[in-house]
C-alpha cells in the first residue's frame, strides 16, 4: 500500500507487482486518473496529506524512504501509534528501524 502517486510510491507498487503482490493506492486526491500504473485498487481520499494518517492507520509496519515533509508525518503518525516504521534514506528519529537497502527493509518490515 502506497499514497498511489509518482515517485517512489510508483516504484514501490511496480516492485511488489513484479514479486507478484497486490497494490492498493491510498490518493490524496479525488480523481483516480492520477495514479500510478501500478496500483490494483485505489481509494481517492480528496483528502490531500490527511490521507497520510489512513495509510498509517491501514498498515501494520511502514517503510519510510526519503525526506519529505509527507515521509515525516507518516513517521511521526506511525511512531506515536507504535507501530514498526523501518527507514531507508530517512531521518533519523528514535524508533526507527534503520536499513540499508530496499530487500533489507522488506524483510524488517516482515519480522
């Protein structure tokens, strides 16, 4: 499950679906024209970054990758309700899992 846009979110659904897994794109927007091609199923929240607080709420561990202000809060969401949140590229917070490359954050968010 991904926020269904561009990016690494796109990435993201494009890897799983080449391992064979089931995407679903959460969209900040109303329209589903705007995701991408990779998501299976997509809720269109119209909800711009709130959205975030329902792909949190949804997962059951997050990988975090980059530094955007949307990566943070999703983080931040994640933390606060204990959930496991493995960064790849990230900040450094307390609490977050630290991996060195895709395959291993995987593999941690399994665990």
């Amino acid at each position: 499950m991904t926020g269904g846009m561009g990016g690494v979110m796109s990435a993201s659904c494009r890897g799983a679906k080449a391992g064979g897994g089931t995407t679903i794109g959460i969209l900040p927007t109303s329209e589903r024209s705007e995701a991408n091609p990779y998501c299976d199923f997509l809720i269109p929240t119209g909800f711009g970054e709130g959205r975030n607080l329902i792909i949190v709420r949804t997962a059951d561990s997050l990988i975090a990758i980059g530094k955007s202000w949307g990566t943070l809060s999703e983080i931040a969401f994640a933390l606060k309700m204990k959930k496991k949140v493995i960064g790849l590229k990230t900040f450094s917070l307390k609490g977050l899992v630290k991996a060195k490359n895709p395959k291993e954050a995987v593999g941690k968010a399994f665990r």
